[in-house]
C-alpha cells in the first residue's frame, strides 16, 4: 500500500514562501490519488470517512482564520475516503492545524519575518503536533 504524508506545519522565512509554496501547489495538482496498491497512485486513500472529515474541518478552520488554499482543499469525491493534495498558505498559528498532525495530504504553510518571531511561533506551538519544519533564508544552501 502506498500514500503520502505531508509534514505538520511548515514554518517559512517570508521570502522563502511564495516560490516554494506555487511549486508545491503545481507539484500537487498533478499528483496521482487513487487505491493505494496501484504502482501509479503517489496518493492513496485516507483510512475512514471520520479521517476525511477531520481534514475538511481542518480546512475549514484555516481559512476562516485567514489561509488561503493554493490547490485542493478538500474531499475527492468517488467511491473510497481521498482527501486532495493541499496546499494552504498564510495559516495562522492558532488555527486547529497549526496545532495537531495532520495525518492527510495538506501542506500548511505559515511565514515569519525576524528570528525572534519563529522563536515565538516554536515557544508557543502546542506539543501535540510531533513535526514542525522550519524554512529560513539558508534553504538555498542546504538545497545546492
């Protein structure tokens, strides 16, 4: 069985954002949802409808709380449990998905200014979440 996982929140120096963030959106909507035995799925089924729902709700709540969906944002609607690939921007730090795992195919993503305010964001983060990927201005670096 095959399936992807997205990281928890992704935690992006501002001007790291808007590149990566459109190239994860065109990577996405091209992806493969389908059975999770298929070689040519990239993204299988969620377990049960409760899962979909979750992340539906989750979706929901960041984006009355300000984000804004690149490409997906909810349930894929055929016979199984398929959530879309997601991408959200400009999730803000107190929405439901900043503060748990995510367990679906949704890239939350959320930007910083100074080091002090990703300080902050990491100091007050709940602990429920077990991922949290930090992006500064060093990502070329570590990329080349």
């Amino acid at each position: 069985m095959r399936s992807i996982r997205l990281t928890g929140p992704v935690v992006f120096q501002s001007g790291n954002a808007e590149a990566f963030s459109a190239g994860l959106a065109e990577r996405l909507k091209s992806m493969k949802v389908g059975d999770g035995y298929d070689p040519k799925s990239q993204c299988g089924p969620l377990i049960n409808r409760k899962a979909v729902d979750r992340l539906t709700q989750l979706v929901t709540d960041a984006t009355a709380r300000g984000a804004k969906v690149l490409v997906g944002g909810g349930p894929i609607e055929r016979q199984g449990y398929f959530f879309a690939p997601t991408v959200l921007t400009g999730v803000s730090p107190d929405s439901g998905i900043s503060a748990e795992d995510i367990f679906g195919p949704i890239a939350a993503l959320t930007t910083f200014e100074t080091e002090d305010e990703v300080i902050e964001l990491a100091a007050t983060a709940p602990s429920l979440s077990l991922t949290r990927l930090i992006i500064n201005s060093a990502l070329p670096q570590l990329v080349a």
